[in-house]
C-alpha cells in the first residue's frame, strides 16, 4: 500500500465485500501527472467464516483500514437487492416492499440506494451484525449495493447512444445483467450461474424478452472468470455487437470515483 496515515486524508477509499473476498481501491485524485493515482488491494477471506468475522480479521491485520480518508465508499455484493420507481419509494415502506420479493430474514437489516440518474431506487439486503460493525468503523461512508454504481455506471455510457446496450457483470457464481435505452432503465436482475451454458441462457433470454436487436443493439460483458472467451464466442453466434470491458475486476469501484 502507498497511503500512510499522514497521506491518508488524500485518498478516496473504495471498498467491496463479497463472500470470495475484499476488495479494496484506493484513489489520490491529487496525484500528479505520470503518478498511478489508484492502488489496489484483494482481502483474502475465509470462506469458513461469516463476512462479520471476516471483517474483524481485516480490521486486525490492515492498519491502513483504521486511517482517516476523504471519503469511504462501501458495496455490498448481494444478490438480494430489487428496484422500484423513484415515484413510488416512501422511506417507511423499505422493509415491506423489499420483502414482498424475498423471504424475512430475522437478522438482516434493509438499506436503499437512489439512483437520480435511472428515477430509480435499489433496495438491499445486509446482515444486521455487519451493518453495526460498517457503521462503527466507518461512520461517515457510503453504503450502496453493488448493482447501484453498476447501474450508474451504464446510465452514463448510455447517454450517447444510439441503440440500446445490455450490461453483463459476470462472477463466479453469479450473473447481473443491466439494460438501458438513452438512459432508461429496461432491466436489472441477478442470477446464480456458474458456467458458460447457464450464463448464455439468461444473457439470451434476457435479450429476447426485451426485444433487442441481434445486428445493431450492443452487448457489453464485464467477466472476471477464466470462461470468459469461450462465453464472448458463443455469443457472437446471436449478437453482433459485443464489447469486453477491460480490467473489470474493478470496474463497480472505480465507477464511484469517475
């Protein structure tokens, strides 16, 4: 790491949880010209643990975690997230909306993301231990689900655009596929997936169901697993316009920043 504790102030710390790991980013929006102003970091967990546990062990072992910073951006990695219109969102129904798609869980705690771009608002679910355990380390960041600057981040790509685009972000064990046209929102929706055939079927499904075009519309993939080029092959039976987004690891945190 390149931040110390008296440099610390400079920086914009980004951090995501998922359950393969912690990722960390850390941005000097003051670096000068030729400098890298990013660093970045994985947190091995384990696997065995909970996320809770799993923090602690990071709080123990990263010194620079207890740093004052900026700014701290925290994401969830949650497939239990859902969406509403901006119009409809009344703060005191959070809970109730939010359940009415997912079964109650006794020891989870409901958080929402306003997305100013899309008129839209994204509820998430995150365990109450760990929600306590964010707060009290990180007071003062900004808590969002993982899906939401993904969102944000399609919204301002598709600003120009002429056709529709439909945005895949790929892990492991699980798919989220985002579609726009000039900046509404079609689309959002997360799958458990954890090969190439399951992931051509929902990206083709979901490409059928809205009615995108195989020859002008565009498909946009975000894939951080080693099938990534046999999935982008077999696209390009159906669809004629695909691009990779370079270095994607990444790519949720540093759409924050940008």
């Amino acid at each position: 790491m390149q931040v110390t504790g008296s440099n610390s102030v400079q920086h914009i710390l980004s951090i995501r949880f998922s359950a393969d790991g912690f990722y960390f980013v850390l941005f000097n929006p003051k670096a000068k010209e030729g400098e890298d102003s990013y660093t970045y970091y994985i947190y091995k967990v384990n696997e065995s643990l909970s996320l809770t546990a799993n923090l602690k062990q990071a709080l123990t072992d990263l010194e620079w975690l207890s740093y004052s910073y900026q700014a701290v951006n925290l994401l969830i990695d949650t497939p239990r997230f859902t969406l509403m219109p901006l119009d409809l969102f009344e703060d005191e129904q959070t809970e109730t909306v939010f359940y009415h798609n997912f079964k109650h869980i006794d020891n989870e705690t409901v958080g929402y993301n306003i997305l100013q771009k899309s008129n839209a608002v994204v509820l998430f679910g995150i365990d109450k231990a760990f929600h306590s355990l964010l707060l009290e380390q990180f007071p003062n960041a900004q808590l969002q689900a993982q899906t939401t600057p993904l969102i944000e981040y399609l919204s301002t790509r598709n600003r120009q655009a002429r056709q529709r685009q439909m945005f895949c972000f790929i892990a492991s064990d699980r798919i989220t596929i985002t579609a726009m046209e000039r900046r509404n929102l079609l689309l959002c929706n997360s799958f458990e997936s954890n090969c190439t055939a399951d992931r051509l079927y929902y990206i083709l499904y979901c490409w059928k169901q809205l009615g995108f075009d195989q020859l002008t519309d565009e498909l946009l993939l975000a894939d951080n697993t080693p099938e990534a080029e046999g999935l982008k092959q077999e696209l390009s039976r159906y669809i004629q316009q695909i691009e990779s987004i370079a270095s994607p690891t990444y790519l949720d945190l540093e759409s924050i920043i940008l």
